[in-house]
C-alpha cells in the first residue's frame, strides 16, 4: 500500500503515466509568475536526495516515477536563484527533463535524443526546455478538486492499494483484499446469508462487504471509478442495503483508495466512516493472461481463475481496454475440518451438540433443554442409550462453491483541442451455493401419533429426509458509464452518466412450510421413509428475486480562482442527479409467515429520487498553512433537504513535519432497503406488566405481574434520517525521503441510529407496535426498526513506511499500518445507558505489516496480519456462565502469515508462488454457538498455496 506523503517528491508509476499521457497547451502564463529566488544548499548524494532538497528549500513539487532516478547521481548545489534555474542546473548531464506544469509544479521525464546539429549551442543555466505539458487532472478520493500536485490531498488520511499490493497480497477477490486493511470490518458470505446469526438455519442470499470503524457498511461509501454503484438487489434484515463486493472482479482493479473519516460533504449519504474508490483499469499497452490454481495443504477448497487484459491505441489518440475473468472455487464444508464442531469440550466448554430424542416439554419453559427420555437415531450415529447427538455446524459450509464470469471494457478518445469523450461497461455473473445441516426443531407430537409409542409430547427432529438445507444465488450485475471531460482555460470540466443494476435470484431448499407440515403430521412418519410427494409438499422450494437500479448523471468543474501568499485558491463545484428504485418480491411463503423459524418479509416495489449540490474550496493562506472547505446539500425524496459542511486544516510545521485535522457532519437518509422486519422467529417471551402491555392476555398467574406474549416483527415505515459528527486530528512526519510516519486520532458520533427495537428493551418504546386479540387483549408483541440508537467510535491509526536501496543486494520496502479502537460506546434505546462495545465480538486493535525485496528478476513480500483479542458476551450481561467456569471470555489474538514470491526472468512471463497462512493456524473462537470459528475474522482452509503465471504480449 502507499499512502500520499505532504512532502513526497516521488509519484506512482500510474499516476506519471496519467501525467506524462497529459494533453498539451497549457498557456505559459499559468506559470509565468515564479517564485522569487531562494538560496540553494545541497550536498552531492544522489539524485533523488538531491531532488528532495530542492523541493523543500525551494517549496516545489516535483512529480516522477521512483524508477526514473534510480542509481543516478549528483553533484550537488550551492547557489541562489529561482527553482526553475537551480532545477535546471541540478538536472544537467542527468537524461532528464524538467516539465512545467504550473508556477510551483514540474513533471520529470527522460529527455530525447536531439539529432546531430552543424554546430552546438551552449544553454544557459535557467534555460528549462520551451516544451509545455498539460496535465490531465488528478483526481484522489477526499477531493474533487483537480489538482497537479501531490501536497495537497493528505488532510484525510488516504490509504491507496496499488495494483502491485494486489498482486503480491495473493488475494483473489475484493472482499479478501479489503478485510485484511487494519480497521475495516468484515461481513462473510457466511454471516451474511443467516443474517449474521452463527446458529441460523435459512441461508436466503449470499454476497460479501467490508465496513470501516465498526459502524456498519451503511456508514461506508463505496464507488467504482468515483460513481455510486447499484446495491446487492436483496434486502438483508441485519445490514439492510449493501454493495456486494464479490461481483466485481479483482483482475481489472487498478487500485484502491481508503479514505477514513466523514465525508458526506463531498460524497452524499452514507460516508460517516469513510469512502472505498475502487479504481479500474483504463489503459494498457498490449495485452496479459494470467492463469491461477490454488489448492490447501489438505486437498481441497480448490480455486481456479482466469483473467486476461488487453490494451490498443485507436486512431485519433484515443485508447480501447478489455478485460475480463473467469474464476471456480470449491465449496468447503464444516465436515472437512476437525475444529469445525459444536462439541466445545476441548476448548473447556461444553458439548453443545443437539440431542435428538422423545422427551417431556413444558410450553412455558421454551428456553429450557427438554430431558430426552427417548432415543431417536435416524441420519445420526447414536452417541448414547438416550439419543443421537446432532452436530449442525460439521453440515454447513465454512466458503460457498462460487463461479463468476465477468466482462469489462473502456474505451476513451479526444475531441476537439483539450476534450475527451469515455465509455466503459462492466457485467458480470456471479453464482454461489452453501448449505447448512438439515433443518431441524422441537416437534409438539399427538399422543397416538404411531412413531410415538410412549406417548410424549415432544421430540427433537433434524428432517434429514428433506436433505441438508441448500442455497443456490444467481446474481448479475450491470454498470455502465458514458462521459466527457475535458479543459477549458485553466478549469477542468467533467460530465458523467450512469446506469447500474444489481439483480439476484435466491432458491432455498430443505425449509418447512409449517402449515402444510401441521396439516401432514399425522402421517408423516418420523422413523420411516416417506413418500416424495409428501416431502414437496412440506418443504417447498423457496425462491426470492430482487433488484436495484441507479442512474445517475453528475457534473462537476473546478481549477484555480484568486490567488493567496501560499499559492492559488482552488475550487470545485457540481451537480448531482440520481434515480434509484428497488424491487423486491419474496417468496409467497416468505409472505404468509409460512417458512418455520424463518422471519416474515415484506415485497418493496419502489424508487426515489435524489439530487445534491455541492461546493469545494483550497486555500492555501501561507506556504505552510491550507484550509479545505466543503459543504453539501443533499436532497432525498421523502426525507427534504440536508446540509453537510466539512473543515480541513493542514500546517507543515516543518519540511518534515505536518499537522492535519478536520471537522465534518454526515447524513444519510433511510434507504428504501430500510423498510424490512428484524429477523424474529415467532417465540414466546415473558415481560413485565406495564401501561403498554396491559390487559394482557396470558398473564403469569404465579402474582409475578408478568404477561406471555408471542414475538413477531413489523416494518416501520416512519424513520428519520441519521445524523453524524467526525473529528480527526493527527501529524506525518517524514524525515528522510525513505522513511515516513503518520498518527492520526478520529472520534466520530452517529445520532437516530437506526437499530432494531427488541421485545425486552423498554416497553414504553412500542406503545401501538402491539397486537390485540378481539378483546382487546395484548397478545402479541413487535420487533422493528427505529431510530432509537446513538454511537461513539473513536480511535487511533497510524502508518509507518521505510524504504533502503541496498545496491547490489536489492531494494527493501517496510510498511506498516494499524488502527486500534479506542471506544464503541452505544446507546440501543433511548432509555438505556451508553455501553463500551470495543473488542466485543470483533476485534479492538488490527495490524497489517510486509516486508518486499526487490532484487534483479525476483520479489517478495512477507505479509503479516495482527488481530487483537475478543471478548465473548456482550457488555449488559458479561461474560456467559459457561464461558466464566472455564475460564474462556476472551477469544486469543490472531497472527496470520502470507509469502508471496514472483521471478519475471524470462522476457513476456512472469510466475508466482504464494501461501497463505503460512503458520497453518486453526481458528479458536470460544463463542457459544460459533462451532468454533467466526467467519468474518478466521480463515477456514489452513495453510494455502497459489501458483500463477502471466504471459504479456
């Protein structure tokens, strides 16, 4: 990873290539006015060391490729005169060339080989060459101000993925990539598909997400090449709406921007937390295929991916870039892995496996295990004369078997002398299944039932005749993007417009209709077999379909305005229009309520319509002191209106010391993904009397003033707009040109959060979400979402990075990045007390660390990922009894270990060997219910290897 240094005097190799590719013109007076002459003193080293003094002592930016300067050298400098002069005689002998782009911005390129002349003239030493360069802008996520130089985009801290990260990291798809980052937050395939519940049964769709700060990714903003895309086209009860990273493809990734802290005035709703821009692949020269085969130690969970890229100049200057994928990954399930077990005992628990058997049931006592008195042993070796232990977790999938296909193109040409007309289209098919044990649950039997000759009113089933519960999710998805951009004076000018849409099929098998299972009891046979016929009848195939579309067309201009003593003010203005709709249809049985343990849904066939305007503003008051300014007005139908302003502040304290901090508010208004029900199987609950739940119904009758109620859940269609306020406050500091260091504090509070109401917060909450019989008797009571929550995340980052050109022994690189949570205080309701949640059930501290060596046709990273402790339980009620006797609060920190090795000794051909998890290490997690393993933190395969090879033609 690299992050934007305040005093770097090296670029990218893309962002040169961006540079160098500028279009031409820029009227000299853009530069015109120099700065006045400076005094010059540096010593003979090399260039690149030289090239850094000038840029401090002279308060330029020099703009090149690392590789450039390379092994040069210099003799030094010691004189007084303008930058451009001193640049000039610095650069003498070298090969290289100086570019102007602006009055304090010079591009470096190699100089051309000049034909012979009849007779030489000697150049003076402020003769720069006459030759000019325009730069196409650059645009960095935090800002939509063009800029040409580095130095001003680092009030945020930026975290940019390079295309070399990805292909080192040995990571295959997006979601694998972003969760690895210290301080981002993973949402499994796995836990997303149960609703983030461990125990859950019902897989209804499968996608994949990551979020920053642990807010949620409703707080985290993701884009592809600056656009919102289309949302994952089904509504999740736990995270509402999301963005599927999986159904991007990683080969065509460029690179990827992390931008941490609220940026609603720049980007709208949902950047409370930070923005993801994930960046394609526009250009290349020729073309590459790349084949991978990945296979873990022990065999399985096999991995194959294809993926080719190829580049072409048009005629007119322009440029066509195709790209596409093909990737196969094998289904792993809970059996081929010993860990993977709901016996707890050799983690000093208990054995949580389910004892399938005939027993004695009290309704009122729901909660409690039943005593089996009865052995039941069908699908299930018997583990003692009482019954069959069943153990749901060796059944369910620890990754989905996935298949994708995917297709990219880009296209872009100039117009007119300074314009440029793109195109790109993205599609891509995407197909998962997982399973999970087959369904099972606590049957109320009839006495004469003929499967039951003792004649108890209870047994504990797994319908292993319905076969384990199967998923199977198709999702395509579609984005397309048609533009112009180009310069008009000194401003820069960007029109965009965009369709994209998100569609999804989810087919359940192995569920039970509860009502046609009722109707069939009596001759449904739990210890024989039993006919096909019936068997369709009660489990059905369940089939949700969804889609989200967005359009969206956008303009934006921007340059300089007046000039200050620091340099010219710079300021951006645009316009933003969108359409998003959403069709969500369930199945019928989903409708009805009639699918057992499952929650009820709701069918969404909406859109809305939003629009913003927006406003940026750079001022640099003193060579050492900018200001940001940002505010936005978003607009949502339904919701009004909304102004989001934002402060940044950057003062180079030094030339190698700078301080930051910025001061934002967010917004985000609910998404049409927030009408849904909380997933709430219908259970009874006891709870006190109150005003609310009076007359009850079914009171306890033992003088405890307590009512029996059934819980449900309803959709609430009256929710508010969430609020947000970020601070950031943190320095970099970069004494050498090889190393740099940034620390940064963030602090940010979400207010109206939108949370779930549950049954035993505060009956005063409900008021009218409670349900009478005809007496008016309350007999049920609901579950929904409101805005009742309030959240304080607050805590440190930091990236460190160092670099040693070693001669003959090669190039080492350095880098280390973390984030540690300092609190996570959450109100749930607005009665409760506000509780510290950091470090329970998700890491408090992350670290990501690599060391590359680069020497001659090899390099290689050793990646190392930390993660912290985690505490098990929650902070109302602690730490589980069980847990407590043996002494299991806390889940044990992670340490995960990655070799990457590439030789690129043979022209066109360049073979990798990667291996993740180096260390094999097992998950341990000591949460009831895990199975051992929680699957947004643990990696299920083990030790794992990678071979690739890549042809370039």
């Amino acid at each position: 990873m690299v992050r934007f240094r305040h005093s770097s005097l090296r670029c990218t190799l893309w962002l040169c290539a961006a540079l160098a590719a500028g279009l031409p013109g820029l009227p000299a007076s853009a530069w015109a006015a120099g700065p006045a002459e400076v005094r010059f003193e540096i010593a003979p080293g090399t260039l690149e060391d030289a090239l850094e003094a000038l840029a401090r002592q002279g308060r330029v930016q020099l703009l090149y490729a690392p590789t450039l300067v390379a092994g040069r050298r210099s003799a030094g400098l010691r004189l007084e005169s303008a930058p451009a002069d001193a640049l000039a005689r610095l650069l003498r002998g070298s090969g290289l060339q100086a570019v102007p782009v602006n009055a304090d911005t010079y591009l470096l390129k190699a100089a051309p080989v000049a034909p012979p002349r009849p007779r030489a003239v000697a150049a003076g030493p402020s003769e720069l060459p006459t030759l000019t360069t325009e730069l196409t802008t650059v645009q960095v996520t935090g800002s939509r101000i063009p800029r040409s130089d580095i130095d001003m985009v680092s009030a945020f801290p930026l975290t940019v993925i390079t295309r070399d990260d990805i292909e080192s990291s040995g990571k295959q798809t997006l979601f694998e990539l972003l969760r690895a980052q210290p301080g981002m937050a993973a949402h499994h395939p796995i836990s997303v598909s149960t609703d983030g519940a461990n125990n859950a049964q019902q897989p209804f769709a499968v996608a994949a997400t990551t979020s920053l700060n642990t807010l949620g990714p409703r707080a985290t903003l993701f884009l592809v090449d600056g656009q919102r895309v289309a949302n994952y086209g089904l509504v999740s009860s736990d995270l509402g709406g999301l963005v599927d990273l999986d159904s991007i493809p990683l080969s065509i990734v460029e690179r990827i921007e992390i931008l941490r802290g609220g940026a609603s005035a720049i980007y709208g709703a949902d950047a409370m937390a930070g923005v993801v821009n994930i960046i394609l692949r526009t250009a290349q020269q020729g073309g590459e295929v790349t084949m991978r085969y990945g296979l873990s130690e022990r065999g399985d969970a096999a991995e194959r991916r294809l993926s080719f890229g190829i580049g072409h100049d048009t005629r007119g200057g322009g440029a066509v870039f195709v790209g596409g994928e093909v990737l196969r990954r094998d289904e792993l399930l809970g059996a081929d892995r010993g860990w993977r077990t709901a016996d707890r005992r050799r983690d000093g628990l208990g054995d949580e496996r389910i004892r399938l058997g005939y027993s004695y049931y009290d309704l009122m006592r729901v909660f409690d295990q039943p005593a089996v008195t009865r052995g039941y042993c069908r699908g299930a070796a018997p583990s003692t004369v009482d019954g069959c232990l069943f153990d749901p977790p060796r059944g369910a999938s620890l990754q989905p078997e996935t298949q994708r296909s995917s297709l990219y193109v880009h296209a872009h040409r100039p117009f007119g002398e300074r314009g440029e007309l793109h195109a790109e289209i993205r599609a891509a098919s995407l197909t998962q299944r997982l399973r999970n044990a087959p369904f099972y649950l606590n049957v109320q039997l009839r006495p004469d039932h003929p499967d039951n000759p003792d004649h108890l009113p209870s047994l504990n089933y797994a319908f292993d005749d319905l076969g384990p519960i199967r998923n199977r999710t198709e999702e395509d998805t579609l984005d397309a993007t048609a533009g112009a951009r180009g310069m008009w004076g000194d401003w820069s000018w960007d029109l965009a417009v965009g369709h994209h849409q998100n569609r999804v099929v989810s087919r359940t098998d192995g569920l039970l209709r509860g009502s046609a299972f009722e109707a069939a009891l009596p001759d449904y046979r739990f210890a024989g077999p039993n006919d096909p016929a019936l068997l369709a009848t009660i489990s059905p195939r369940i089939t949700t379909r969804g889609k989200a579309t967005l359009q969206q067309v956008s303009f934006n201009v921007g340059g300089p305005w007046f000039p200050l003593p620091g340099g010219v003010a710079r300021v951006a203005a645009g316009i933003e229009y969108g359409h998003e709709s959403l069709r969500h249809r369930p199945d019928a049985l989903l409708l009805n309520n009639e699918v057992t343990l499952a929650e009820q849904r709701i069918a969404i066939d909406d859109s809305r319509d939003n629009a913003a305007l927006y406003a940026e503003l750079n001022l640099p008051f003193w060579p050492s002191l900018q200001a940001d300014l940002a505010a936005r007005a978003d607009y949502r139908q339904g919701y009004g209106h909304r102004l989001s302003p934002k402060l940044g502040l950057k003062w180079s304290v030094s030339d190698s010391f700078t301080l930051r901090g910025t001061f934002a508010t967010g917004y985000r208004a609910p998404s049409m993904f927030e009408l849904r029900r909380p997933n709430v199987p219908e259970t009874f609950i006891d709870l006190p009397e109150s005003d609310t739940l009076k007359p009850c119904a079914f009171p306890s009758g033992d003088g405890q003033q307590r009512c029996y109620l059934i819980r449900k859940s309803i959709e609430n269609r009256d929710l508010r707009p969430e609020t947000s306020r970020s601070g950031l406050l943190g320095f970099i500091w970069s004494p050498t040109p090889r190393l740099s260091l940034s620390v940064d504090h963030y602090r940010i509070v979400r207010r109206n959060e939108i949370l779930r109401v549950q049954a035993d917060d505060d009956p005063a909450l409900f008021k009218t979400r409670v349900g009478r019989n005809e007496f008016g008797q309350v007999v049920d009571i609901y579950e929904y979402y409101g805005n009742i929550g309030r959240t304080e995340s607050s805590g440190w980052q930091f990236d460190a990075q160092y670099r040693n050109d070693a001669g003959r022994y090669g190039q080492f690189v350095w880098h280390v990045s973390g984030d540690a949570l300092q609190t996570l205080r959450r109100r749930t309701h607005v009665n409760a007390p506000s509780l510290d949640y950091a470090g329970y059930g998700a890491p408090r501290q992350s670290v990501l660390a690599s060391l590359q060596w680069n020497i001659d046709h090899w390099s290689s990273t050793l990646w190392v990922r930390w993660l912290g402790t985690r505490k098990i339980g929650t902070p109302q009620e602690g730490c589980p009894a069980p847990n407590l006797a043996a002494g299991r609060c806390t889940d044990p920190s992670v340490t995960m270990v990655d070799l990457d090795v590439a030789w690129s000794g043979i022209p066109r051909w360049r073979f990798a060997a990667n291996v993740q998890n180096l260390t094999d290490r097992e998950p341990v997690n000591y949460e009831i219910g895990s199975g051992g393993y929680s699957a947004n933190y643990d990696d299920p395969r083990g030790r794992y290897y990678m071979l690739s090879a890549t042809y370039r033609f």
